[in-house]
C-alpha cells in the first residue's frame, strides 16, 4: 500500500495501477474478478455523428456507434457497468424540439446503470427535468444537490450500490455550484451543499455502512481550475479517503487515460474525463484478487 507504481502504454493511451497492494505484474495472472466500467460526460444532446466537414471531429461520435462499442464491451465482460457524468441536455435541435425525451430514451436503451446531474440538465427548468423522468430507466445520483423542496424530491438518490460479480461498488453523485450557472427560475428550490464535505460522508457511509469493495463518484464539478478554492476533482480526489474513482465532467477535459492521485491515506486515485459531445466512452477494468485487493487499467476509446 505504502509502494506505487505507474505504468503508462503510450499505444493503447492506457495506466495500469495498483489500487490495494496487489502486484501490477499479476493482473493478467488473476482469473478471479474483473470489472468493467464505461462512462461518458457532456453528451450534450448529440445523437448523430458529427459531419465530415467538421473542423475538429470529423465522422466522430453518434449514439448507435456508442451503442455498438458497448456492446462489444459487454459481450466481452458481462460484468460492466455504464455511468454519464451530467450535462445531457442542451446542444443540438434534438433537446429544443423534444426536451431532452429522446436523450433519455436512447440512454435507457443503451442501458445505462446510473448518470449525475449537470448544470445544463437544468435548462427546461426543474419541472422539464422532471417532465422527462419516465422515460430514463436509469438511476439519477446526487449528493450534494437538496431537492427534498422541489418537485424532484424522491426522483434523485445519494448514492447507489450495485453487485457485480460478488463485488460490491458503491457509486455517488456531485454537482456543480448552479448559482452564476444557471438562472433561480430552472432550479428554484434545489440547495447546493459543499461537495467535500458530502463525499466524505458519502465514501464513509459506502465504506464503513454498505461495505463496498470499489467506490465511484459521478462528478460535474469540473478537472481543474486555475481558481484554488473552486471545488475540482483534482482537489476531490486528494481529499478523500476511500473514492476509487472519480468520472468527471463540465469542463470538457480530453484526458487519453486516467490522471492518478494520491488521497489522504496515500493511496491512488484515478480521475477520469473523456472530453464531451459523445466522441469519446472512458473505460475502465479493475482486477479485483481472492482478498479482494485492486489494480485497475484506464483507457479513453474514441467513438
């Protein structure tokens, strides 16, 4: 645990890290538990590719090539999990002509297991995110965000656990400040807690209450700022004591592989970001041994 190795395959754009004490070298020589997790951020309402013309992303993205390499990834390792990390309104015509309905309609259909909540989720207003809850057949996580005053209260979870494979990953939500973001009238009554203090008492509950053997944060936060005292998940990541892994989102970060940091007992962090607009799906294989001691790999897949 005290010991840390970084490993970094330029060709694959992949970092291999002991995350419990377990030898790098023996992830191939496993065989008992493999977890994989896929995730994107800033979706942004692109549901089609981006033309050929385009300036930066020719031919880039597209749900239903999402939806393929998905499911490649599933067929592969039945034991994945699939997050968003926030903002999936608000981009293309799709969202002003249907409000975000098809956004998570084709998400249900991809079967995402759990998204957090951006900033722009907010643009139709609370009552439009509420509005376009029955067709998401996924789970909404935040922790930092009170809705318990509006009409979302009861639609939102702290947090969430899932068993996979007998491992047991607990996952939690973190939003951004909406105040200078976005205008009272959308959000109305929903209050912003400071997201520090909540993760520390979400990984503690996740760890010490719910015995979790992984721990996840879904974040709209942002990566980094150039402000210190703006909540990031780079700050996030140092704080904390238990988070395994941070997904990131808001800032449009294009990271080839997860950033490592160290948190307060010393051990590694991965935060990830996979940019916006969908062009991107993060992945993510934890290598769990008998003990249940981790090593993980990262790889961000272009789309």
């Amino acid at each position: 645990m005290k010991r840390r190795e970084f490993i970094s395959n330029t060709a694959a754009a992949s970092t291999l890290i002991g995350l419990g004490g377990l030898s790098l070298n023996s992830c191939s020589n496993l065989g008992k538990k493999h977890i994989t997790i896929l995730h994107t951020n800033d979706v942004h309402s692109h549901i089609d590719p981006f033309p050929s013309s385009h300036s930066e992303f020719p031919n880039l993205g597209g749900v239903a090539r999402r939806a393929t390499l998905v499911e490649q990834i599933r067929n592969e390792n039945p034991n994945t999990l699939l997050f968003d990390a926030g903002d999936i309104f608000q981009g293309t015509p799709y969202f002003n002509f249907y409000g975000g309905e098809l956004e998570f309609k084709l998400m249900s259909m991809l079967n995402y297991d759990a998204s957090t909540i951006g900033n722009h989720d907010f643009d139709n207003g609370i009552d439009g995110l509420l509005a376009q809850m029955p067709y998401a057949n996924f789970e909404m996580i935040s922790a930092n965000y009170d809705f318990s005053n509006t009409v979302m209260d009861g639609y939102v979870r702290p947090y969430k656990t899932y068993l996979v494979d007998g491992v047991k990953i607990g996952v939690y939500g973190l939003g951004i400040e909406l105040d200078g973001l976005v205008t009272k009238r959308l959000y109305k009554e929903t209050e912003y807690l400071n997201p520090y203090e909540i993760a520390l008492d979400m990984e503690r509950k996740l760890k010490e209450e719910e015995n979790c053997d992984l721990i996840v944060c879904l974040s709209h936060l942002g990566y980094d700022y150039k402000y210190p005292d703006k909540p990031s998940d780079i700050q996030l990541a140092q704080k904390t004591f238990h988070t395994n892994l941070i997904i990131g989102g808001h800032t449009h970060t294009f990271l080839d592989k997860p950033d490592v940091r160290t948190n307060q007992n010393g051990e590694s962090v991965l935060v990830n970001q996979v940019g916006c607009y969908g062009i991107n799906l993060g992945r993510i294989d934890f290598y769990f041994d008998a003990d249940k001691n981790v090593a993980a790999e990262g790889v961000s897949i272009m789309v």
